[in-house]
C-alpha cells in the first residue's frame, strides 16, 4: 500500500453516499486551516482508481476545489472490486 495525492477527477465513486453537511463543512474548514490529515481509501484495479470509503473528506476537497486528495492506494485485481460493488 502506498500513500499518494491523486487527481479528485482520476478516482471514481461508484457509490452514492448520503453526506452529513455539517461534517463536510467542518472537514472544509480544518483541511483549508491545516489541510487533509487522514488519507481516503482507494482501489488500483487495472489503473483505475476506485473510491468506497472517506466520503466526506472526498467531498470536503471537492468543495474547496482542490486539484488533488490524499489516498492509500492499494492494488486489487477486478474480483475485488467486484465484492465492493455487490
């Protein structure tokens, strides 16, 4: 596992989450104060970037229109994304 800053448009979000919106505009203030202190987790399957988990910091840097997050990424063959997605 490896922890890198990738493009917010590289990682795909297959998921629809309901965000809290005072926790979003939280994160939003602390990451623009001291900037993103927990990494999202994110899949490489096939050089693909897949996103499950770390909604609201994903929609935090969004809203601060962030170019990049911070994400370990871990490699993971198609069936494993494929349980993510059952």
């Amino acid at each position: 596992m490896r922890v890198l800053d990738l493009p917010l448009n590289a990682i795909r979000r297959p998921l629809v989450r309901q965000t809290d919106p005072a926790k979003v505009a939280a994160l939003m203030a602390s990451i623009a104060e001291i900037g993103q202190q927990e990494p999202i987790d994110v899949l490489e399957v096939e050089g693909h970037y897949y996103g499950f988990s770390g909604c609201h910091r994903y929609e935090a840097c969004q809203r601060l229109g962030l170019p990049t997050i911070r994400a370990r990424v871990r490699r993971a063959p198609r069936s494993v994304l494929n349980l993510h997605l059952a």
